[in-house]
C-alpha cells in the first residue's frame, strides 16, 4: 500500500547484516565455515589414534565393534537385540543395492527400522555439516568423506565397503557414439555431474587419464570436456538424461549403467584409463542410534552384505568385506 | 487507482487513516489472545530470512563472493532468459487475457483453467511435462530436430521452462484489469472518434496499468525464481543455462557462502520487487 511500511522489515535485515559484520569472529566455528576453511585433514588424522580392531568384532558389530578414544563404546551384554529406527545417508550410485541391502538387514535385525537419503556425496556433506540427523554416512570418494570428517560430521574410523568402475553410457538408440573417441565429435551433448561429486571428479581424471594416451591424443579431454552441456547434481540425473536421449553420452559407474540396461548401452573403459571409485563408510558422530548404525556397516561388509553388492555389480575384493579379515581402518596406512 | 477515481479517498495522512480503520471495522473480543501465536508465526518468516542476510555477513565473503565468475555467470542467465520470458508472456499473453476478459466462447472455462495450471503444478511436473513434448525423445522431438531446433541443454530450454511456469501470473492479472475497466468509457471514446488503438492506448490502457505493471513483476519474479523445470529440461552449465536458482544448488554442494551469497542477492531482488508491487498496486494480493 505505501511502500514505506517495509522499511522497518529493510532495517531488520540491514541490521541482522551490520550485527554480522562486526560479529565476524574467526572464534565463532560455524557449520558453514567449516565448509571452506581448508582445515588440516592431516592433523586431524594423526589426533585419532585407531585401536586395531579384528574382523570378528566388525561381523558382531554390536558387541564393541570399534574402540576409539575418542568414542568409547558402551560395552553391552545384549548383543543380538540391536534396535533403533536408523537413518543412512547414501550416495546416489547406491540407492538400488541399498534399498536391497537395508531389506536383508531389517530381515536379518528385526528391531531395527532403515531409512535412506540418497543424493550426491557431496550435498550429503553439506547436509551433515548443516546438522542434519544421520547415523551412517556412506560417500562415493574418500574426499567427500574427509571432508566430513573436517566438518565434524564424523569422528570415528571410516571402513571401505565396496569399489566401483567408470563406463561410458550412452542411449540404446543412438548411434551417434560407439567408441571412447566418438566423445570427442564436436556437437555432442555429454554430461557429467559437478566435479564436486564424486562421480565428476573421477570421470574428468579418466579422461585426462585417457589424454595422456597417444592413441586419444592431447586435449582429448578438453575437446571431451567442451561438449559437455550439464553438471548435474547426482549420478542418477546423469543417467535420466541420457536414459530421456537428452544427452548422448555420459560417464557413470559400472553399477548405475547395469541398472539402466533397459535403456542404456555401455562402453568399457580400459583398465588403465578407468578410475577405480572406493566407497567409504562411517557412523555420524551425533547419530542417535551408533550401535544399529555400526550393526548396519558390519552387515554392509559382512559376506552377505557383499554378496548382494556383487550381484548388484560393485567390486568387492578383499579390502572391503568384513569376512576376509581385512579391515581398512582410519587412518589408513600410505600406500 | 480504480477504486480510488470511484471513491474518492480522504486526503489524510497514513496515521489518521488508521485511526479511521480501527474505528471503523468492530473488534472482536478476544484478539488479544492471538497475538502470541501470530507474532510467533510472524518471527516464523522474518527469522530464516533474517539468518540468512546475517550468515551470508558473518562469513565477511559477501562481497568477494560476488565477484566470482559462477554468480557473474549465473546472475546474467537469469537477467537475460527472465526478461525474454517477460517479453514473449507481454506479447503472447496480452491479446490472450484480453481475448477472455472481453469475449465469451464455448470452452472458456476449460481455457482458463488450463493456464492457470501451471501456477499450481509442482515445477518438476511441468520440467518432465515439457521434456516429454519438447525434449529430443518427446512428443514433437523429431520434429523440432527435423527444423534444426536444438532445444535440449541451451538457453532457449530455460526460458520455455520458465514461460511455462510463470505466464498464468501475468494472464491471470492483466485479464482482470481488462475486466475492471468499464467498456462504456471504451465506447464513449470511439463514439468521440477514436481509433480502436488509440482506445486502448488512452483509455483501456491506463486504467489497467496497475494490473499490467503487477501481472508484469509477478511473472518476472516467478521466472527469476524458477528452478524445478529449469533443472529438468534445461540442465544445469555455468554460463549457459545455470541460473541463480541453479547455481545456489550447485554452490551450496561446495561453498555455502557462494550460495548464501546468491540468496541474498535474490532476497535483495525480491524485495525490490515487492516495493515496486506496492508503488504500482492499492491491494497488493489484488491479482
């Protein structure tokens, strides 16, 4: 009615921006700044001192599984009756096997209910260091996982549960790309996700792995990179756009490409250009239900858990199930 | 300025006006007792916005977060496929509302509703609706590709996208302008010789500048903000067809304060955008 009536709500905000200003206080750790700052992973690393847990404790995880200093775990006597309505943050190349793997395991623990939040590993991160209520965070990169761990979202040892492989995708009915070379025919439409995804950051270090081969030639990556037309937010938006022929072309995991057969065709990619994706899993620091939690990562790597993982088509070797003995812990030693 | 050329409004100052108001409407007892869970509903909208400006300064980024290529990028999408969406709304829209505003025909009802539906329909609907017409596999796919029209991941998918969500804002409103102004004072004008444009122009117009300039800002405002749509059936590239909203989700996945960044610049549009509401409207929800 009179535009000056909004002034007072102006000056609200006016103010809440000169309160902030001068409240810029380094002190003051927010959850966002926590974000950017680029924080030593490193000291972080060697603050947490691991004890060497063994294989049996993780495949009856309810019993002690991981004793850190920094999370004591309540020993408790009732080991079988693990309970609690938990809630796994996943990321998107997950959402099928999990669902899968969240079924078995309310068959295998009765008393446990499983909800998922499947989205890029990276809006996950965001979504835990913004405080929301999670109890196992399962990232497709090691980096979206550290970062975590940076933020504060996790203190505990995180556990390699499961790889994967890159492969080119591309409509059933096109024609337009049969080789790994063909991603270079200017005019393309190629899609990728963010390189803040894990998925974008391992599909542009293939390509530059490829460029650095003759046979692909320098630049192959950039002349790639130049018909790229999306950076989608998740792998599965990937795989929609290609699955609608939006795009012709894009580089997903192996797994997400078998479970869109129907409508996708695949191209390997050669071992030597192929980035093998490690999937890191770890329990939330503020989650409410640690033991279910930590049950769940111990049925995710034990050899049922890997089992439905293999049919799925991840890669499971012996350093990421439970059942051969190797258990990768945080901190991991240098390779 | 409809209401006011009918009845004349007191020339008192904002004060008395509301003295008059509180006068003139009966108090029911008891309001009191609602001013704790309104004032609280009130904070309720006030706080996120207010903690988002407050957050955005705190993180003393502000102004070297805007100076990065992907809000520079981001903010001239939107500016540029927001405006063309408002010029293609004025020129296809206009003769629409004034079609239904002044005619009667068979189907009208069912018309109306039909634009007004994308205003009520989830974005992402209207993202797979216009990807199952448009996009390459769609309905009239071939077609488009047969004319050399390449719509999928460029800017002209976004401002699709965003005529498709935002122009029942500005047809709803300019319709119920035309409808306000009086058709005898039209036809006085023509029985004192005017042309049917120079009607409009100086009579028809004017009077329903108000809904024009409101209709105008509402579907600008709506194709500024829009994201689900645009996400569907334009994708998402820097410089190409990332806009503000699009790039506040991209951003918010790395760097939160490229993102509260963005959102205070949108809030500060938004704002604008409303004053200019209030300076053009009597009855700001009048639409």
């Amino acid at each position: 009615m009179y535009p000056w009536r909004l002034t007072p709500l102006l000056l609200l905000l006016v103010t809440a921006f000169g309160v902030a200003c001068s409240s810029n206080n380094p002190k003051t750790a927010t959850p966002a700044s926590t974000i950017s700052s680029v924080a030593s992973v490193a000291a972080v690393k060697t603050a947490s001192p691991v004890a060497p847990a063994t294989a049996a404790a993780l495949a009856t995880p309810a019993r002690t599984p991981l004793s850190t200093p920094a999370r004591p775990a309540s020993p408790s006597p009732a080991a079988a009756a693990v309970s609690g309505a938990i809630i796994v943050f996943a990321a998107a190349s997950l959402t099928d096997v999990f669902n899968q793997l969240g079924d078995a395991f309310k068959k295998a623990k009765p008393g446990v209910t499983i909800k998922f939040n499947f989205a890029g590993s990276s809006a996950l991160r965001t979504q835990l260091a913004q405080g929301a209520p999670a109890d196992v965070f399962a990232s497709a990169d090691q980096a979206n996982m550290d970062g975590a761990r940076q933020d504060g979202s996790i203190d505990g040892p995180d556990q390699l549960f499961v790889k994967n492989k890159l492969v080119v995708v591309y409509p059933k009915t096109s024609t337009k790309v049969t080789s790994i070379q063909d991603l270079a025919k200017p005019g393309l439409n190629f899609v990728l996700t963010d390189p803040s995804v894990p998925i974008g950051n391992y599909a542009r270090q293939s390509l530059a792995k490829l460029a650095a081969d003759p046979a692909y030639g320098a630049g192959f990556d950039q002349k790639v990179l130049a018909n790229l037309k999306s950076n989608e937010t998740d792998v599965k938006a990937v795989v929609s756009k290609v699955q609608l022929g939006e795009a012709d072309a894009a580089i997903v995991y192996a797994t997400d490409a078998a479970s869109a057969a129907r409508d996708v065709a695949t191209i390997i990619i050669p071992d030597q250009f192929n980035i093998i994706a490690t999937y890191p899993v770890a329990v939330v620091r503020n989650a409410q239900y640690k033991v279910a939690g930590q049950a769940f990562i111990g049925f995710v790597r034990s050899a049922a858990g890997q089992d439905i993982l293999k049919q799925a088509g991840f890669i499971v070797d012996s350093t990421t199930g439970a059942a051969s003995g190797a258990v990768v812990l945080y901190p991991r030693p240098a390779n | 300025m409809n209401a006011g050329s009918v009845v004349p409004e007191a020339p008192t100052a904002p004060a008395s006006r509301h003295a008059e108001k509180a006068a003139g409407i009966p108090r029911p007892h008891g309001m009191q007792l609602l001013a704790l869970p309104e004032a609280l509903f009130v904070l309720f909208i006030a706080v996120p916005l207010v903690a988002l400006v407050y957050r955005a300064a705190q993180s003393g980024q502000l102004w070297s977060s805007l100076r990065q290529p992907i809000i520079r990028d981001a903010l001239r999408i939107s500016l540029t496929t927001s405006l063309a969406t408002v010029v293609l709304v004025v020129l296809l829209g206009t003769p629409l509302a004034y079609l239904l505003a002044r005619t009667r025909f068979p189907g009208q009802q069912l018309v109306e509703t039909l634009i007004d539906l994308p205003m009520v329909l989830p974005p992402v609907v209207a993202g797979v609706a216009l990807l199952m017409a448009f996009g390459r596999r769609g309905v009239f796919g071939d077609a488009l590709n047969g004319a050399g029209l390449n719509i999928a991941f460029t800017a002209k998918a976004v401002v699709l996208a965003q005529l498709f969500v935002s122009s029942p804002f500005y047809i709803r409103a300019v319709r119920v302008g035309f409808q306000s102004v009086d058709p005898n004072l039209e036809e006085a004008a023509s029985i004192d010789g005017a042309s049917g444009l120079r009607t409009f122009l100086s009579v028809t117009f004017p009077l329903m500048l108000p809904s024009f300039v409101s209709g105008l800002v509402l579907c600008w405002a709506r194709a500024l903000s829009e994201f689900g749509a645009t996400m569907m059936f334009a994708g998402n590239l820097q410089g190409t067809t990332q806009t503000a909203s699009l790039a506040i989700m991209t951003a918010i996945q790395t760097n939160l304060f490229t993102a509260l960044a963005i959102g205070v610049i949108l809030l500060a549009v938004a704002f604008a955008v409303l004053l200019v509401f209030r300076l053009f409207t009597r009855d700001p929800l009048r639409i």
